[in-house]
C-alpha cells in the first residue's frame, strides 16, 4: 500500500512538473494589464522589454499579448527567440502556440545557429522537430556555402536542409543549380532530383537525380547523366564518378569521348580512369580511334585500355572484333594495339580488306608510321584475293607468309614467300578475259597501282604457264583459301559509335 501510494506520488509530481514546463510564464515587462475573460480565461497585454519563457527558450520583444490558459501569445517589435542558446529567431511580428510548441513569425525574419544564418520574410517553426519552414524565396549561408530556394525546410538540431524550387547551392568551390535538394551538412553530401547542373572548376555535370559527396568530390548520378571537362566527355544512364580523381564506372548506354587521346567509347559498361588512362568495357564495346587524316571504327565484345608509365597505350579488343578505316577493314577474334611500337596484332584467322583486296592468314601484324598505314605482315597460310580489273574474276596468291607496305594508306607492294602460288588473268581492252597466268615458286612480289594489281614478278626456280581462258577447268581457276568474302566487308555502319558520330 505505502508502494503504491508513492508511486502515485511520484506520477502526480512528474505530470505537475510537465505542465509547468510547457506553461509560458512572464520574466519581465515595463508595463502589465491584466483583462479576465467571461470563459474565465486571461489576457496578458504586455508592454516595454517584455520577456516571456517556455522551457529552455526565451522570447524577447517590444510587446505582447498573453492568453492564459490557452497558453499561446503575440509578439510585436523586435522579436527574438533564444532556445537553449544555440537558435536564435528574430523577427517583426510573432504568433507563438505553447500547446503545440510552434511559432509564426514575420517580416525581416533571420535563423541563427552556431553554423548557419537563414534571411527570410516569414518563418513556421516546430520546436518539437526542430523543423523550421519557409515558402518564399530565401537565402541560408552556411561557412562559404549559400543555399538559395524558393521552399525550404532546415532542421536546427540535424542541420539537414530541404529545398524545393530553382535550388541554387553556391560555394567557392563548385555550384549546383537543381529542381529539389536535399543537404546533409554531416557529411556535406547533396541529394538532388529533378533537372540538375553541377560545375567545379572546369568541369560541368549535368542529370536528373544524383548525389554529391562534397567533400570526397564523389558523385552518383542517375536517369540519364553526363560529365564534360576540357577535352573530355562521358555520359551514360547512371555514373559514379570521382572528379579529383576523374575516374568512375558508367552503366547502361555508356560513351567516353576523350579529345586528347582521339578516342570515342560506346558501351553498356565502362570502368574509365582518365590519367592514367585506363579502361574496361564491356558487351559489345565500339571503339573510335583518330588516326592522321582517317579514322579507325571498331566493335570487340570486350575492351581494355592500359596507359603505361611512358604515357604510351595497349588497346586490347576482344571477341568477335570488326575494324574499318577507310583504307583498310577486318575481322578477328582478337585486336591488339601498342602505341609504343605502333604495331596491330591480329589473330586468330584474321580477314582483311584494302580496296579491292582481301587478304587472310593465320595471325597478322601491321604497323603504322606518323599514323598512316605502314606495313603488314602476315604469318601462316597467307592468302590475297584481288578483284581484277573486269570486276568480276579475282586474282589470287597464296604463300607461308606475306609482307607488304603501304603508300598513303594504301597496298603499294607485296612479297609472299614459302610455296607461293600465284594466279592472274588477262583481260583485253573490252574487259573480256582471254586466259590465266598461274606459277608457283619460292616468293612472288605483286606491285600496286590505284589499288589493283599491276606487276607481278616470280622468284627463279619456279613453274609458270599460261592458259586460254577456253581452255582452262575449274580447278585451275582458284586457289586454295583464295575464296572471295567481300561481301563479309566491315561496314562504317555497322560499328561506328551511335551516340556522337
């Protein structure tokens, strides 16, 4: 019995405590009239250095009328607010509720926290949230940061920020311009949605949701995206980009354009570091590499770009690889590039075209010089199809191995070597062929002009004869491996990027 009645002691004295701390109670006024309502309530008129306290906040101001026990009052003149000595609210004009905890206040309105100023004309504050809200346009500066928006909403005990409506956030080191934001000075990390723009120093972001973690410089940005910096740009549907590092991921409809290397990336994934430059890329990848005066197009299932510590690149495509420039087109499994060397390494079973000649091999090399084709060099079951110049027989050679050089991106010359075999036709001034060619022996070169066969010259030691095209069967027509596959030609169309052309 002694238990319980303590107990409801204890209860009575902690409810009694309750009330009087949500009570609004009088600290001081110059002058005091005090009128009695017919309901039995009170009214307050208060004037001159009038005080008036709710728990651990004091309100300050030139006048004010207190309703009692409605528990709620108006303010007039120089109104302040101190709550527990870290927000402060000034204003012309207050309508504050005790029951509720929540205030109005207007006309050259200012929140102040240790780290924060908000200007504004008029000002909803929830002391139970610590919310404050304001629907007109306004300014919050926070350290170097301004926060500008039409809406707004500030939490003075978390300091997380809301904004609504041609959000601006302004600091010495970036702006971002978007539709809706949310800040978390914790983390000094920025949620936004709606059409955004974002730029540091001289780079520019543009998306329609993102985050921004300021002070890793990290962003994660999604609904269709794009970065841009000098000589640099990429965008795809979502990224994840560091901009101090200028490295990321992007997914889905992805493209890298970067000037300064000459290349253009088109991918559905891409893992791209900017200096040094590295890249994976994956299914399918289209490749674009500037080359002098000509362009190189390529498309592999798979990417990879090593930058080395020279500055010099490896580019490896791989699986079901297609190139075209305009000289020269090809299909292989594998594509291999060293900047440093200058060397394209093609295998297995390459096919290649240049004008009208195909070539096909085992595994081939081809360099450049000052970016222009060079020379090329096939290794195992060398084979070269050329359409002769009726446009509708194909002349043929076939050896172990092949080199060749160019001459301004085109075939000049060409050197078979190891049981080559060579057939060739004759065709008189009316394009009507009139017989073949065919010899075989240890090496056969085979000049070029305008990119047709024009010479051909046999080592000694070999076979040659010559046969009326009447008299000639079948067999003798073709060589092995010398099989024609232009319509299988790499077409720009087919692999250039889509997304910049």
């Amino acid at each position: 019995m002694n238990r319980a009645f303590l107990f409801g002691w204890a209860l009575l004295f902690v409810c009694t405590s309750l009330k009087a701390q949500k009570t609004i109670r009088i600290l001081n006024s110059d002058h005091l009239e005090i009128k009695k309502q017919k309901d039995g309530s009170r009214i307050y008129y208060l004037q001159g250095n009038v005080g008036l306290q709710q728990d651990v906040a004091v309100m300050t101001s030139d006048s004010a009328i207190l309703i009692q026990p409605q528990n709620e009052f108006k303010a007039f003149g120089n109104v302040k607010i101190v709550q527990a000595d870290t927000t402060v609210v000034t204003g012309e004009q207050l309508d504050y509720n005790g029951q509720t905890r929540t205030f109005i206040i207007k006309e050259d309105v200012k929140l102040i926290t240790p780290n924060s100023r908000l200007g504004t004309s008029v000002l909803f504050y929830d002391r139970n949230t610590a919310n404050a809200y304001y629907t007109t346009r306004s300014t919050l500066f926070r350290n170097q940061l301004e926060l500008t928006a039409d809406l707004g909403t500030y939490n003075t005990r978390y300091e997380t920020v809301r904004l609504r409506g041609s959000v601006e956030a302004i600091d010495s080191a970036y702006t971002l311009l978007t539709d809706t934001l949310i800040y978390y000075p914790s983390k000094d990390s920025y949620d936004f949605a709606g059409p955004s723009t974002l730029v540091k120093d001289s780079t520019t972001i543009h998306c329609q949701v993102g985050r921004y973690e300021a002070n890793k410089s990290q962003l994660y940005l999604g609904d269709g995206a794009s970065i841009s910096s000098p000589k640099s740009f990429i965008q795809a549907d979502s990224i994840s980009y560091n901009l101090d590092n200028e490295s990321g991921e992007l997914f889905n409809k992805a493209l890298v354009a970067d000037s300064a290397q000459g290349l253009v990336l088109e991918s559905d994934y891409i893992d791209y570091v900017k200096k040094p430059n590295y890249v994976n890329a994956y299914s399918p990848v289209y490749y674009r590499q500037r080359m002098d005066e000509d362009t190189l197009y390529a498309v592999g299932d798979t990417l990879k770009i090593r930058e080395d510590s020279s500055e010099f690149h490896s580019v490896d495509l791989l699986f079901n690889t297609r190139f075209f420039s305009t000289n020269f087109q090809g299909n292989s499994r594998f594509f291999n590039f060293k900047e440093e060397t200058d060397v394209l390494t093609l295998f297995p079973k390459p096919l290649m075209w240049s004008k009208e000649n195909q070539f096909s091999c085992d595994s081939s090399l081809m360099t450049l010089k000052e970016e222009k084709l060079d020379s090329l060099f096939l290794i195992g079951n060398a084979a070269i199809t050329s359409l002769s110049k009726d446009s509708i027989h194909f002349d043929q050679a076939i050896g172990k191995r092949l080199e060749g050089n160019f001459l301004n991106n085109a075939v000049h010359a060409l050197k078979l070597e190891g049981n080559a075999e060579n057939i060739s036709h004759s065709i008189n001034d009316e394009g009507i062929v009139e017989g073949m060619s065919k010899s075989s022996c240890s090496w056969i070169e085979i000049t070029f002009k305008d990119g047709e066969a024009n010479k051909v010259k046999a080592g000694p030691g070999g076979e040659a004869s010559y046969v009326p095209w009447s008299s000639a069967s079948d067999d003798m027509k073709t060589l092995p491996r010398c099989t024609p596959a232009f319509d299988l030609r790499t077409t720009k169309e087919e692999i250039r990027p889509k997304i910049i052309q």
